[in-house]
C-alpha cells in the first residue's frame, strides 16, 4: 500500500506540474496566433477599406460612397464569420446585423481618438452563438478618405474566440483524461511491481516464522537464479543445518538423560547395600572406640547425603525430560508449613536458630502435595544453613486467586550478581563456606522446577549481612494465572532499596 500509494502521489505530482504547463503552453500558442491571425485579417480588412476609398473619392459630401464601403466591408464579415465591425462616422454608425457595441471596451475608443495613426488591439467578452459569454478580441484604428478631419471616422473590428476556446477545451479534456489514465496505469504498474517483489519476501516471512515454531522441514521454493532464489537457497541451507545441529543437541540431551538416569538406577543397589552396613555399624558406634566411632558417624551422614544427592539427580533427569507431572490436591498450605518445621526443628536446634510461623489461618489450594512439602523443606534448609543461628520467619497469606509463602533469614545474605546465580545447579555462593547440613546443591534448582510446574512464581531477595527472603507465589485452581503477589518481595525489615537487592 505504501509503495502504491507513493507512486500514485508521486505521479499525480508530476502530471499536475506538467499538465499545468503543457497547457499553459498550448493556451499562450493558441492565444497569440488567433491574435495575429486577427490582427492580420483587421489590417488586410483596413487596406480594402482605404483602396475603396480611394477609389470611389471619398469625402464628407459623398454619403453614397461611405455607405457602399462600409455596406462591403460589413458583407466581407458575416460572410467569412471571422469577424463583426462597426463603423462610426460623423453621418451615422454602421454595424452588423446584431452587433452588440458593449462588447468594445471605453478604453479603446478613448485611445482610437488620442492615438489616430495606430491600430489598437484588446481582449475582450464577447457573446456566443449560444448565448454563453467568452473571450474575443477588438482591433480598431481611425481611417480618412479625403485627408480632412471631418472626413474621418473610427472602424472596430470585433473577433470571436470561440473556436479556440473550444480547441482549448478539448485539449484540456484530453490532457486530464490521458493524466488519469495514466495514474491508474502508474498505479496497477506499482502494484503489479510491488507484489510481485514482496511475494517471495512473504514467503520468506512465513518460512521463517514456520522455522521459529521448529517446522525445519518446510522449505522454501527455489525458482530461477535471482537474488530471491539465492535468499530461498539460504533460508533452506539454514533450515537444514539448524535441523541437523537441534537434531545433534536433542540426541546428546537424550544420552545424557540416560546416563544420569541409568547411573542414578544402577548406584541403588550399591548404595543400598553400603547403607545397610553403615546402619549395622552407626547401630554399633557406641561400643566402638572413639576414632572408629568418629568414622562411623561421619560415613552415616555422607551415605544420607549421597542418598539425598541420587533422589535430586533421578528428580533433575525428570525435569530435564520433561516427564515430571502433578499429582494435585486440595492442601492446607499451613498444615505442610507446620509439618516440615517440626521435622527441621532439631536441625535448627543445632545451630540455634527459632522458626517462627505467621499466618491468617487455613490457606488451602489445589497442589502437589509431595512437592510442595519438598519446596519447602528446601527453602526453610537453606535459611536454617545460612541464617546463621538468628530467628528464620515464615509468613503465609492468599486471596481468592493466589495462596503465597515466605521464608525470611537474618544472616549472610547475598549480593546482586549472587542472586543472579542462586538457582544454578550445584551453585554456591562461597565454595570455601562450611557446609553445615550436606545439602546437594540443587535444592533451589528443584524448588524453581517445582514452583514452575505449579504455574507459580518464586523470587528471592537478599543483601549482605542483612539476610534474604524467598517467596513462593501459587494459584489456588489449575485454571489461574498468577499475576500478583498477597506477599511483598522485600520484607518491612528491609529499609529502602537499593542495587543490592534482587
């Protein structure tokens, strides 16, 4: 539409500006070769005129004479239509039949009579055989038979225009007529043009549009050896290789689903059996002596520890997968809260920390249970671990829509470009920190993989020294949308913000 739209306006430009002035020309041309050619008839008119009067001997007396020469010379007018005259003489004025003298302007009678040895032309209105006013053109001069004044009289020959003014007329017809017809060519030209360029551009669009939603195998066609043929051979070399590279990248992702899902199953067994022993001896540890029951300890933490490491990989390779689903159902979110701080309560006792639980009374919505337990138990681990043995808060509130949770330590906290990297895999925020719980390193990793399952939001805040708070945002039906939040991301402890926070 652009392109056609231009090119149409751009064309009625230029056909404006040069039919303003083709017709202007053919107007000026027109104009002044009527006026000669009437100039010249009035001046050969004028010579008859005097070679008549000379002829017959005119003069003042001779009435008869001056009335055959103007009689003659009115004759030669009506009979070529070129012209009408009227004479003006001291016996009288002679004019042709329905002559209408106002069409002789005052201007050129007062100049006859000032200016008596020149012919005098000026344009005027004249009245057409229909009855319609248009452009004429008087020429008058004084002529003298005899040489005395009184022998002197004033002749005006009146031309029409009429036929030129029609000449005009059908020029200018022809002119806006051939300016339209060639506009709406211009413009079928443009359009013709313009689609038939943008077509393989829309193909090319749609191809590439087709490659975003992974359909690599609609190709584009590939006609002729131009410069679109050469842009279809390159979105099809592109499709090709992105296909074979997606191909290549879905097969190595397949292999190492596999293999951490194979070597997750096949550690079960062994790890099982070490498990078993280790029990058998932490069973015995208090009849062994100080050093072995020392080493007994510790390899029943780090057995617990690989074990909870095997579960979270077997869970990582579901997700990776995409094999993980919800088994949903209506829950209290304050019983499971409840429920995993009294499990943590002798895991917090040993670094001194309090957790202390906040709510408005029973919240409950449709979830997955199993998980949701676990999301918490992952974030009230992580603070009791990073809290520093200082009170760890949870808050739960929810509205019609949303049920939300809370988790809000005092201790070491975390900057910005720490926050950026909190749900990586195995990420942690200090390697050389003491791990005083075990964890695996992929709790958060988890937790977001649940929440995300959950159509739900988790968004963590934090600043150095001062702690960090996690907040867990999730509908209470399948069917809602999470869009807000009954729970602020920075806590009221926080103060102001500032680039520190996430």
């Amino acid at each position: 539409m652009r392109v056609v739209t231009s090119a149409v306006v751009g064309t009625l430009i230029v056909l404006t500006i040069a039919g303003y002035l083709l017709l202007y020309g053919v107007t000026e041309g027109v104009v002044s070769n009527s006026q000669e050619s009437a100039f010249t008839d009035s001046t050969e008119a004028m010579f008859e005129i005097e070679q008549q009067m000379r002829s017959a001997g005119y003069d003042y007396a001779n009435s008869d004479a001056l009335l055959g020469i103007v009689t003659s010379a009115i004759q030669r007018g009506s009979t070529s239509g070129r012209y009408q005259v009227q004479f003006v003489t001291l016996v009288g004025t002679f004019s042709t039949a329905n002559f209408d003298s106002s069409v002789i302007p005052a201007s050129i009678r007062s100049s006859v009579l000032a200016d008596p040895q020149s012919i005098h032309r000026v344009p005027t209105k004249v009245v057409f055989t229909d009855g319609s006013m248009g452009p004429g053109l008087v020429v008058a001069a004084q002529m003298s038979g005899g040489g005395a004044d009184r022998d002197q009289f004033q002749v005006y020959f009146v031309f029409s225009l009429e036929q030129e003014q029609r000449t005009l007329s059908i020029v200018r017809t022809a002119v806006s007529f051939s300016g339209m017809l060639v506009l709406i060519g211009i413009g079928a030209v443009a359009y013709a043009v313009s689609r038939q360029t943008l077509r393989p551009l829309r193909v090319a669009t749609r191809a590439a549009e087709k490659l975003a939603n992974g359909e690599l195998t609609q190709l584009m066609p590939v006609r002729g050896t131009d410069d679109f043929s050469q842009l279809a051979v390159s979105m099809n070399h592109m499709a090709t290789q992105l296909q074979q590279r997606i191909s290549q990248l879905e097969q190595l992702s397949r292999i190492q689903q596999r293999f951490v899902s194979d070597v997750s199953h096949e550690l079960r067994t062994p790890l099982t059996t070490v498990r078993m022993a280790a029990d058998v001896l932490y069973d015995k540890r208090l009849c062994l002596p100080e050093v072995e029951a020392k080493s007994v300890e510790l390899l029943h933490k780090e057995v617990n520890r690989f074990e909870a490491l095997l579960a979270d990989l077997l869970e990582i390779s579901r997700f990776d997968a995409g094999v993980a689903i919800l088994n949903v159902e209506e829950a209290d979110l304050v019983d499971l809260v409840e429920g995993e701080i009294e499990a943590l309560q002798d895991l917090a006792a040993t670094t001194g920390a309090e957790l202390r639980l906040v709510s408005d009374g029973p919240c409950t919505a449709w979830v997955d249970t199993r998980r949701v337990s676990r999301l918490i138990r992952n974030l009230l681990s992580n603070a009791i671990e990073h809290g520093e043995g200082k009170p760890i808060d949870v808050r739960i509130a929810h509205d019609d829509t949303v049920v939300a949770f809370a988790v809000r330590d005092h201790g070491v906290g975390f900057t910005l470009d720490q926050g950026k990297q909190l749900f990586n895999r195995f990420w942690r925020a200090d390697p050389a920190r003491a791990r005083h719980i075990g964890g695996t390193g992929l709790g958060l990793s988890i937790s977001q993989e649940d929440v995300r399952l959950h159509q739900g939001w988790i968004h963590a805040w934090g600043r150095p020294g001062q702690g960090a708070q996690f907040r867990v945002v999730l509908p209470r039906m399948d069917d809602v949308v999470v869009t807000h939040s009954p729970i602020p991301l920075v806590p009221p402890d926080a103060g102001d913000m500032d680039e520190e926070q996430v």
